[in-house]
C-alpha cells in the first residue's frame, strides 16, 4: 500500500520535472526582446525565473526524496523474499530409468509369391 502511494508520488514528479523545465526559457531567449521582439515571460519581467527556479527545485527534491524511498523499499523487499537462493537444496533420490521398449510391430508371415506356370 505505502510503496504504490511512493510510486504515485514519483511518477507525479517525474512528469512535474518534466514539464517544468520544458516550461523554461533559455539563456538566449531574452536577446530577442532586445532587438524589438515581444518579450516571452510569463511570470513579469524577473518574478518569473525565480519562480520556475523555485518550482524546478521542489520537484527535483521530491523526486530524489522518493528514489531514496523506493531504493530503500526495494532492499527490504528483497531481504524478505521467498527466493530459491535462500533456501537450502534438498536431494531427492533418483528413480532408476528403465528404458522404453520400442514398440515393435508383429511379424506377419510370409506367403510364397505365386509361381508363374
């Protein structure tokens, strides 16, 4: 139950990231705006870049807080688990094979050929 709630939270801050930083402008994007093109902020003039950055940072923080926690989860997991490494051999006896005798057809006899007169 807990390590589902774990993977949700991971896979919502996978595609948070994701989008985020796609959000972002570039360093260059701003030289537009010097040579009489719009300017692209969303957030104002500075307010934005901040904000993303924040943004960026939550979501990177809560993407590692949940690797750790699914790393973790998967080690203990891994401790507890019936696996076949962790339980010891045990020998059965071997039965003696006899081999299968081939199934031969019955012979059936021979009639002579017939004589030419």
């Amino acid at each position: 139950m807990i390590n589902t709630i774990v993977i949700l939270f991971h896979v919502m801050a996978c595609l948070a990231l994701i989008v985020i930083v796609l959000l972002q402008s570039g360093k260059g994007a701003e030289m537009g705006a010097a040579f009489g093109g719009a300017s692209q902020t969303l957030f104002g003039g500075s307010g934005g870049s901040s904000f993303m950055s924040k943004l960026t940072t939550g979501a990177a923080v809560l993407f590692m807080i949940t690797c750790i926690l699914l790393s973790m989860g998967s080690r203990r997991g891994l401790r507890e688990s019936n696996s076949i490494m962790n339980t010891p051999a045990t020998r059965q006896q071997a039965k003696p094979s006899t081999p299968a005798q081939p199934q031969v057809p019955e012979a059936r006899p021979v009639s002579p050929a017939p004589s030419a007169k």
